[in-house]
C-alpha cells in the first residue's frame, strides 16, 4: 500500500513541476515544414525568339505560414515568391526558351519580364477527412518598366484522405494549373510586343 502511495505521489510530484514536459513533444509534432519543389510538366507553348528575364514573385503580403489542420501547421521550405519564381524559371526553361532568373526588376534590364505576385498558398483541413488546397497569384508582363499584360489566377483542389497525396505535391499541381493558363498568355504577349 505504501509503494502505491509513493509511486502516486511522486507522478503527482513530476506533473506539478514540469505541467509542460508531456506538451513539448507534442507542439514539435504540429509545426511542419514542406519541401516545395517543382517538377516540370508539358504545356504548349508558341516559340519564342526573344531572351525572357524571370523575376521572382513579390509576395502582396508575407505568407510565413501555408496550411493548417488540427494536428499540424505547415510552414515553407522557401519562401513563397522564390518558389513561384524559380518555378515558372524552371517551367520555361523545360519548353527550351532563353531565359534567365533575376531577383528583382532593376536586375532585369531591358528584357521582356515575366514575374508576378503571389497572394496565396494555402492548405486546410476543414474535417477528418478532406483537404483543400488553394494556390493564387498574380501573373504579369512587363518591357520597360510598362505593364503589358496581368491577370489573376486560382487554383483550387479539394481531395478526400485517401487521395491527397503529398501536400507539397498538391501545392505544385496549383501552380502545374496556372503555368499551363498563364504562360500561354504570356508567351503571346511577347510575341506581339517585340
């Protein structure tokens, strides 16, 4: 009986002193980070014989943080204009266009610029068992310092648990949508302004 008393008492003793030791292990469970990466895709693209600069996307506000649920809150791996940047890069350059990536505008020159602003990347889980993904930017145009063209693109998934797949994944499919409406635009753009 005494053993018991001693052992409750002192589990009693180790919660009171540190409330928060069983918590901690929890909260690093809930923060995750994704690994946004972009993988290329088919689109049919017109030629292109000019050089197109990149610029990486301006963020209209700073997106730190890209989704949640009950459980987790996910974080990117890079920041989001980066990513929507260097992944349009990467998409030109897969169709075989001359094109280069630059930071900002002024680093640019006098290239025709494709770039844009990213409003949104975000996951939910409103439920046990769906997920939505939203991916929204602006894409734009631009020679000169002269805005050519701009529109606004959204890309909206909405998948039940045992077909979501990888999260990151999910997010690249958004921007697969909006590349294969956008740049067709873009390209066409160019091609009537030089």
């Amino acid at each position: 009986m005494k053993k018991t008393t001693l052992y409750f008492a002192t589990l009693l003793l180790i919660i009171l002193a540190f409330p928060n030791a069983g918590l901690c292990a929890d909260s690093n469970m809930k923060d995750t980070t994704l690994e946004l990466r972009y993988t290329p895709i088919d689109i049919d693209l017109p030629p292109c014989p000019v050089k197109i600069a990149v610029v990486k996307f301006t963020e209209s506000k700073p997106i730190k943080k890209i989704g949640q649920s009950k459980l987790f809150t996910y974080y990117p791996s890079i920041d989001i204009g980066t990513w929507m940047g260097q992944s349009l890069y990467k998409q030109l350059k897969a169709e075989g266009l001359d094109v280069e990536y630059f930071e900002s505008m002024d680093d640019a020159g006098d290239h025709f610029i494709i770039t844009g602003i990213a409003n949104k990347v975000y996951i939910n889980r409103p439920g046990q068992l769906e997920m939505n993904y939203k991916v929204r930017l602006d894409g734009m145009v631009s020679k000169n310092n002269k805005l050519l063209f701009a529109k606004n693109y959204t890309s909206k998934q909405k998948k039940d648990m045992a077909n979501t797949g990888n999260n990151a994944g999910k997010l690249m499919a958004g921007l697969h949508d909006i590349f294969s409406i956008f740049l067709p635009q873009a390209i066409k753009t160019i091609n009537e302004s030089k």
